[in-house]
C-alpha cells in the first residue's frame, strides 16, 4: 500500500519556487522563505502567479511529485505532469470502454450510486448526531428519498438518464444542505450551489475543496496508469480531467463536503477568512486558504476502515485507492467497479 506523505502549499502570491538540491526553496526576491526535503512531499500547490524553476519541475515529474499551479484566488491553472505510468492495454481499454456506451453506463451508475449513497450517510449523520437542532422529519424524508433512488440508479442503462437521475439526488441533498450549518447562519448560508464564481461563502469554501479533491484524484488515476481526462459520466471535453470529475463525485459529500461542515460548525473559519470582488465573487482569503490547508492535511492523515478492502488506512489515501480498484476493474480482475460507501 501506498504511504501518505505531506502535501507543501505556498501562499505567497509573488514566491517563487527553485530546486535546491533535493529540496524545494521557497524564494520571495532574494529571501529565502523556507527549504523543504522532496522525499517526504507527495504534492507542492502553488498559489502564486510566480511560479516554478524548470528544474523543480523536472525533479518533480521524475520523483512522482505532483505540482500544481493555482491562481492566488484559489483556481487551478495547471498539472505537472510526467511520464504515463501503467501500460498501454490498460489506457487502450479504457479509451475503449469510454467509446461504448453502454459499457461507460455500467461504470457510472456505480460512481453515482456511490455518490447518492454517501450524500444519504452525510444525511443521516447529522440527524443522528444534531437531531435536536435540526428538523428531524425533513432529514428522513430526504434520507428515505435518497435510499429509493439506489436500486434505480444501478438498473438505468442510459448514461443521461442516469445525469438526471443525478441532478435530482443532488437538489434532494443540496435541499438539507443549509440546515446542516449550525452555526454562525448570518455568516454562512446556502441556498443554492452556484459557481464560476461562487457568490456567497459556503459555495467558495466548496469550489476550494472540490478543486484540490479534484486534482488529488487526478494524480492517483495517472499514479495507477489511468488517462485522467477520458471519462465514463463526463465525457471529453478539451482541457477537463472527465475521470477525475467521476471520482470525485462519489466523494464530494464524505471528504468534501462533511469537512466544509466541519470548518464552520467548529468555528475553525469566519467571515474574516473571506473576500469578497468587485463582481460579487467571493473567495477565500490569504490567510483563510492557510487556515483551510491546514486543517485539510491533518484531516487527511486520520484513519478509517476502507469499507470494500476492510483494511485501515488514512482518508488522503481514498482516492489512490479507488483509482486502484478502477483499473482493476479494466483489467478485468474484478467484476465491477466497487464505489466508495463510507459508513
């Protein structure tokens, strides 16, 4: 199994990043703002419109590092990427797959059943948890609706049957969604997902979360030999990693979304880790992107029980792992794509 290493974020707008050895150098100007060891960084993100050193890129590709660039503002630009890993039967299988149909059908239905599946945990989690501060009816109306919807989902056939039958699990979840914030409700409200740009500061806090889930699901599939931008729901589009979107909607709610509940309800984020332009967009702040990382690693080393291979092992390691059992799954060791259903 694969270790979880550390992931380096440099916030700085103007710092630039060099290869110093076998470190990575953090420069501002002339300064110096930090040196650190790559073989214990598994990812660098880069919030800067500086960027890096050629070198360090180099390094990067050839020690399986991924390197991402980012705006200041939170919004992804860029990958390094190296070599492709894996074979080329299994990519040549993949792009078949995703040519049929059909066959795309069989793998989608299991990304979404996975997602409905786990917005519906999300649900009842908080029912269970917060049941004297929640309308509990609306809760198990909305958790029995989810549940109906499962067994549908695996028999549908048709890939845009099944996106509707997506959009509508989402308006049933996203429907509880801002009961679920329990605290500061002036400061943080949801009614509505809205995007490019986010207007309000549960929907930025959401679109952060969702671009470095995104982007760590990105490099598990290329770690395991897969074509990140050739997808099964999401089909090809120039510029989107369409795998990558698959796999990260079966973990939208469970990573993403339960932690952004977690950064407001504990009061880890306020109002004053926000910004908002000049064209009502509202992003996060400087020091509310250190804030959000932070937490984020720390989130991402604790452990549970993988639910299909009953093994222990870190939440940062989730997607690797389905990326692992997706190429198992094309090369035809295993019958079926088995989704993550957290519990």
């Amino acid at each position: 199994m694969r270790h979880l290493l550390n992931t380096l974020f440099v916030n700085t707008e103007d710092a630039y990043a060099t290869l110093d050895g076998e470190n990575a150098a953090i420069r501002q100007g002339e300064d110096l703002l930090g040196r650190f060891p790559l073989h214990i960084l598994e990812s660098i993100y880069l919030f800067s419109y500086a960027g890096a050193s050629p070198a360090l890129m180099g390094k990067c590709v050839r020690q399986g590092i991924d390197l991402v660039f980012m705006t200041p503002q939170g919004r992804f630009q860029a990958r390094v990427c190296g070599e492709s890993r894996g074979n080329v039967l299994l990519r040549r299988r993949q792009y078949r797959i995703a040519d049929d149909l059909d066959e795309s059908c069989r793998i989608a239905r299991n990304f979404i059943f996975g997602k409905v599946s786990n917005s519906r945990r999300v649900i009842d989690r908080t029912r269970r948890d917060h049941a004297m501060r929640i309308d509990v009816e609306k809760f198990e109306s909305a958790s029995e609706q989810l549940k109906n919807m499962l067994p549908m989902i695996l028999e549908e056939t048709q890939l845009d049957v099944l996106r509707s039958m997506e959009g509508a699990a989402a308006k049933i979840y996203f429907g509880v969604f801002d009961d679920m914030i329990l605290r500061e409700r002036e400061e943080f409200f949801f009614h509505g997902r809205n995007r490019r740009p986010p207007l309000d500061r549960v929907n930025a806090l959401l679109s952060f979360l969702y671009t470095m889930l995104g982007s760590d699901c990105a490099a598990a599939l290329e770690m395991v030999g897969l074509d990140s931008y050739v997808g099964f729901l999401h089909r090809d589009r120039p510029g989107r990693t369409s795998l990558a979107q698959d796999l990260l909607e079966e973990l939208r709610s469970c990573i993403a979304d339960r932690f952004a509940l977690t950064l407001i309800n504990d009061r880890i984020l306020s109002a004053k880790d926000f910004t908002t332009q000049e064209n009502g967009a509202v992003l996060l702040s400087e020091d509310g992107r250190k804030k959000v990382q932070k937490a984020w690693q720390e989130r991402k080393k604790t452990k549970i029980t993988h639910p299909f291979l009953k093994e222990k092992l870190e939440w940062g390691l989730v997607p690797y792992v389905q990326a692992l059992l997706l190429a198992r799954y094309l090369r035809e060791d295993l019958d079926a794509y088995p989704p993550f259903l957290w519990k």
